[in-house]
C-alpha cells in the first residue's frame, strides 16, 4: 500500500510541538475524481485549503504498534487548482506518553506521515502527488499534544517551512482501515455554569463522558481559552482531579485577533466538569460546548424497567460503554491509562455486543492482540501493547478465547473464530508451559478477583486464591477452544482430553471454597461437584453480609447467573436492586452517570478511594446489563444457532419490579421480551424475528418469528 510514497517526519526527533506537513497542489487541470489515502506513526490531521478532511478523529486510530491503518478520503469536491494540502501529527498513541513500549522498542523511529493523493482529471489523465522529499514540514501552532496531556495551540506562532525528513520505514506495516472509525457522535451543552466554594468557575455538562470541547469567541490577540477537567467534585463542592494521576489534560488555547474557533485535534478528555480558567474578555462560559467521541458503533441493545434507579443504571452502562469505545476497549478514558485491558473487555464483551453492534470493532480488536501476541502465547495485560511484561494474567489472557467465542454468538460470525483460533490455542499452551503443576495454573502472579472488596487491607486484588481461578480459567478457555475447534472442524481430541484431566486435578485440588468469588467461579465454570451446596454457601454468605456482594472483577459478571442458575433468582435481584454500598445502584444513589471502577469511589462520608486507581468511567461492573438481557428478561442466543439464528426467551421475573423489558436489534431482527406484574401473576410480552423456544415457568412453547403475549 501506498508504494511510491515515503515516510517523511520532522528533520529532528520530535519534541512536544507538533509539526504540519504542507504540499503545494498546483493540479494541472480539471479534477474528475480525487483519493487521499494518509496513515501515520502518531496522530494525523489532515485539512485542504484549511478544512478537516474527513469526518475520522484520531487517524489513524489505536493498532498494535505493528501496523498503521490507512484511511482513504474522497477529495473530489475539496480540491482547486492552487490548493494545499496540510497534515499535522502528533506522537499519539504510537509515541505519545501513552505508548511506554514503543518508546523503548521504536527509540529511533521518528514519528512520520505517509500519504498520496491520486488524482483523475476530466481529459482522462490522471497522478498521484506522493509524500516525499517535495513536501515542506513547519513546527506548527501547536505546541503540545498528547493523549494524556491535553493540547496547546498558539493562534500566533509564526510556521517556519523547510524540507523533510525521508525515511526508509516499512510499508509492509500499512493495512487498510479495519476498524470502526472514530467519529464525533453528539454536541453536550453546558447544563448548569457555578462557581465553587473555592472560587472557580465550572461548567457541569450532567454526564461524565470522552471527547473534547469545542468554542467559538471573539478575541484580541493573546487573550486565552484555558480549560481543565474533571470527573467529579469533591464532598465540599471543589472541582477535584487527582484521580486523572499524571494525565495532565491540558486546553489552552491562545486567540488571534477577532473570530477564533477550536477543538483540539490530537487527544480527548474524559470529563463530566469543565473549569474555566480563563476566557477572552466578554465571552461567558456557555461559549464551551462538549464533544462526544467514540467508535462508530450502531446502538442495538435497550433496557428498560419501572425502577427509576435501574433505568439510570442502564444509561449509565450505555454513557461507560460509549466512553471507552475508542478504537479499542479501554479501562477508562481519563487518567493516565486509556488502555486495551484485556480482562475488562472480556468482563464487558456480552453486554457490549448486545448494546451495540461491535463485530467489526472487536474483529479488529483482536486482531491487535493476534499480533501482539508473544511466541510463546502469552496475551498481554493491554491490547494494544502499549505497556506491561511479556506475561499473562488469568481472567486478562482470557479475552483471547472469551471475545471471540461471545462475537461468535451474537452475530454468527465463524471467521472471527478461524482467525482467532491459533491464538486461542496458543494462549493455552502458554499457560501450560508457565504453571508449576500439570494441569492446573499454579505458581504465576495474576491480577486476580481485582478490587475484589474481601481484599487484604493495603492490597487491590481480592483474597480469592489465585492458583484456583487461575486453574478455573485455564479449563474454562479450553472449553472454549473445544467449542470453537468444533465449529470450524478443528481436530480436538486433545483439547479434550486436557479438559478433563484439569477438571479432575482442580475438583482433587480444591475441594473447597472460600470467597464469593471462588463460589461464583466454581459454580458458573461448572467445577462445583456438589453445586446446591456451593450455591447455598455462596447464597449464605451473600445474605450474612447484608445481601451484599464483595467482587471483584473476576467474581462480579458471574454472580447474579451463578445464583439464578442454581435457584437462588430472588437472592440475584436483591443484590440487582441493592441501593446500599457496595452494589449497582449505590454510585446511582451518589449521582453516577457512569459506571465507577471501585464498589466505593466514592464512600458514604463523601469521601473518594485513593486517587491512585480511582476511575469514575470503567464500564467493567457494567457487565451485569447481561444478566438482565439474558436471565431477568431471558433472551439468550443458541450455541447451535448463532447469530439469533434461533432464540431462545426464558424470562425469570420477580415481584421486586413492576416491569422489565430489553430489546436487541439483532442481525436477523429485533428480539424483545418484557414482562409486566398483573396482580399475583405476570404478562409476558415476547417477540422473536426467528425460530424461538419460550420457556414461561414450567412450560416450554415452540414459536416461529412473531410477537406473542402470554
Ligand atoms: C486498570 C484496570 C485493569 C487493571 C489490571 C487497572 O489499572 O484500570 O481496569 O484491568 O489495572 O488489574
């Protein structure tokens, strides 16, 4: 791709202020058609005549640091004979602060754009005007951007031009764009502007959310737009930041005279606050509007009940979703992380592909974490691998085989299982090679039941035994190796074989349990032998502590099924409806407009968690809206039938609500079931676009596509 272009960068290793690529066009005649393909190490933007091409923000997007993708844009209407071509880079997430990897493994690489214009005219010619040594690079007016510091633009520098720099880079690291693009989706107005016990100025938009702000004022030269953001505010009312850690999120912006209008082109903010630092004279803050960035995904999921609290919580999932669906799943768009963590993805996955259509962007998430992939199979920690050792962690490594198998239900979508399955296998094999007793996972250090609220004090992962879940993950990805292998006629005997001697070595190993997480675990990954038991110890020990939970991020996305599945329905809605810390609806109660990372972010006293690891957008504990699609409204896909190829309804309504309904807009139509309490009993509203079985109670109703009441 792109073959007679050349890498070109800055002449010196780039520092903070970005540099601006320019290209005279000088066309030679009438332009039929134009193509502008562009890719880059770090961030582009890419304007004609002073206009953004494209829609794309943050091309060219998140990739293993192996490959770049390249977006190609139709120019036609935006070019004239004398136009110029612009593009400004930023290090981005390729050698930005963000990428500690790349910038010990690519030192010497100089951050670089790579494109080609290709032109067709009206009398039938046509050429291609290509990155090399006849582009001009200036440093630019913006002198600082970074994905966790922010941006600095000067309307005034003076851009200096001279020659570039041309590299011999690869171009086998070139790949089409994959995919989803990130676009901007909606505009936020300011919803309330105060002024803090402290004396600041702070702009609240209501909805903790990623992107950027935008604003348009007249000025006088050198007045400035400087902003800063935050989550939340403190128990006094101050604008609080600590928890961003290093993660500067600088905008400060310095006016020409006259009309000046701008949104930062090299990063985003995650922020529910703005605080005005300092504004032209005569403008007023509601000059400051907030962009909302994410993923191009289609919305397909919808929950709705008669709890106001719940409803809340379900658009809290949707806003934790849309914030951290850039490019990648990261943990949190905020502080200095912004990652691919794999566990969270695959804590996340089901609830993700049901409220949204995120095939194509999981396909390429994957895709990453094939590449980046060690030899010997480890999965890191953060997809792309930005960060982090050469190792796997139980319950992170497992996106490798967890994703893919999730993709492969919702959507029917066998490649994703072709594709991914050597890596699936290999991550198998890395685990078997890295545990000191065969056919266990023992011995390794693991991220463990994370935040887990049983968690020795001074520690984040959770007192349940590493060695158990990690051995509990070991079987269950081989289970879904097994399932994958079969679906596209792999041989998998010995897959087989090796589940059984690691079922039969942790059933020996640990016979018993003594965590919330350890029960959920051992009942949901089918280890439990003796499971009404199990399911009684885990319900006891639920019940003792208040009908509260102390999960983690391991035990918390299996508790309401690993009580639903073993008669304990009743028990999995209480922990649902819960109001008092830890639960779901207490950081409802405290004004959550996302899901927190921790139970108690925020305590009852108003107080936040160490603002070491204290994020207020992780969607990870989002993850219970799949309990509430598949169990409390019971709409479930068929292994046999993926895709919603056929479905099948089985809704387990409880009293404690007067109506739940969850609808998703599936490849094969819309599925929907609510049920409604009518005295002592409930009405059941179901439709089915295919084939379903509708399991009510103890009967069981073999529908084609329709909608039915019962
Ligand atoms: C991230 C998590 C992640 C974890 C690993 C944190 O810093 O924000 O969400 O999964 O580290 O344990």
């Amino acid at each position: 791709m792109l073959n007679n272009s050349k890498w070109i960068s800055y002449k010196e290793m780039q520092n903070d202020r970005c540099p601006v690529f320019k290209k005279d066009l000088c066309l030679k005649g009438e332009v039929k058609h134009a193509i502008l393909s562009v890719s880059a190490l770090g961030c582009y933007y890419a304007t004609i005549d002073g206009v953004k091409v494209g829609d794309f923000v943050l091309a060219p997007g998140y990739t293993s640091s192996k490959r770049s993708q390249v977006q190609t844009y139709d120019v036609t209407d935006m070019l004239k004979n004398n136009s110029v071509l612009e593009i400004s880079l930023s290090q981005g997430w390729y050698k930005g602060r963000i990428n500690w990897r790349s910038n010990q493994d690519n030192k010497d690489v100089y951050p670089s754009i790579i494109a080609e214009l290709s032109v067709t005219y009206k009398d039938g010619t046509s050429e291609a005007i290509v990155t090399d040594e006849g582009w001009q690079v200036a440093l630019s007016k913006i002198s600082l951007a970074d994905i966790y510091d922010g941006e600095i633009y000067d309307a005034n520098y003076e851009e200096s031009f001279g020659p570039v720099r041309v590299n011999d880079y690869d171009h086998s690291r070139l790949v089409k764009q994959q995919g989803e693009k990130i676009l901007e989706q909606e505009t936020v107005l300011p919803h309330k502007i105060f002024t803090t016990p402290k004396g600041e100025v702070v702009i609240d938009f209501n909805q903790n959310l990623t992107g950027y702000p935008c604003f348009k004022v007249n000025a006088k030269r050198g007045e400035v737009v400087s902003l800063s953001f935050a989550e939340v505010l403190d128990k006094e009312g101050n604008f609080y930041t600590e928890n961003y850690r290093t993660a500067k999120c600088n905008f400060i912006y310095t006016c020409k005279d006259g009309e000046n209008e701008y949104k930062p082109r090299h990063t985003f903010y995650g922020f529910r606050y703005v605080k005005v630092n300092s504004l032209p004279e005569g403008a007023t803050p509601d000059c400051v509007k907030a962009i909302v960035v994410h993923s191009d995904i289609k919305r397909t999921g919808y929950l709705e009940s008669s709890s106001p609290l719940l409803n809340k919580l379900f658009k809290n999932i949707i806003w934790g979703q849309k914030g951290n669906f850039l490019d990648v799943p990261t943990d949190c768009p905020q502080r200095d992380e912004r990652m691919g963590w794999t566990g969270d993805a695959q804590v996340f996955v089901k609830t993700a592909s049901y409220n949204y259509d995120v095939e194509k962007f999981f396909e390429k998430w994957l895709t990453d974490l094939r590449l980046d992939q060690g030899k010997d199979g480890y999965v890191p920690s953060v997809v792309p691998q930005v960060w982090g050792d050469d190792w796997s962690g139980c319950g992170w490594g497992d996106a490798s085989t967890i994703c893919p198998w999730q993709i492969y239900l919702t959507y029917g979508n066998k490649n994703i299982l072709k594709a991914q399955f050597k890596s699936m296998c290999g991550y198998l094999n890395y685990i078997s090679k890295h545990s000191t007793k065969r056919y266990l996972w023992t011995g390794c250090d693991h991220f463990a039941d994370w935040l887990g609220l049983d968690a020795p004090y001074g520690s984040y992962k959770g007192s349940s035994d590493q060695d158990f879940l990690a051995s509990a993950y070991y079987l269950y990805s081989t289970g879904l190796v097994i399932k994958a292998g079969r679906v596209i006629g792999k041989s998998v005997e010995k897959y087989e074989r090796l589940y059984n001697n690691i079922l039969a070595r942790i059933r020996r190993t640990y016979k018993k349990y003594k965590t919330q997480t350890e029960c959920v675990i051992a009942l949901h990954f089918g280890i439990a032998e003796n499971k009404e038991a199990v399911a009684k110890q885990l319900a006891d020990m639920i019940v003792e502590n208040g009908k509260r939970l102390k999960t983690g991020f391991l035990g918390t996305p299996y508790l309401l099924h690993a009580l639903s599945q073993n008669g304990y329905t009743d028990l999995a809605y209480d922990l649902l409806l819960q109001e008092n810390y830890p639960s779901w609806l207490y950081s409802v109660k405290q004004g959550a407009t996302t899901i927190w990372e921790h139970w108690d972010g925020i305590n009852d006293q108003g107080d936040f968690w160490s603002k070491d690891m204290n994020s207020f957008n992780h969607y990870a504990y989002g993850s219970v809206a799949d309990w509430v699609y598949g169990v409390a409204c019971g709409i479930n896909t068929v292994e046999e039938k993926p895709g919603f190829e056929e479905v099948v309804i089985a809704p387990k309504p409880s009293d404690k609500l007067s109506y739940l309904s969850a609808k998703i807009e599936t490849r094969k139509g819309a599925v929907s079931s609510a049920w409604f309490k009518e005295g002592d009993s409930f009405r059941y509203e179901i439709t089915t676009p295919t084939k379903a079985t509708i399991i009510i109670g103890d009967k069981t109703y073999y529908v084609d596509k329709g909608s039915y009441v019962f």
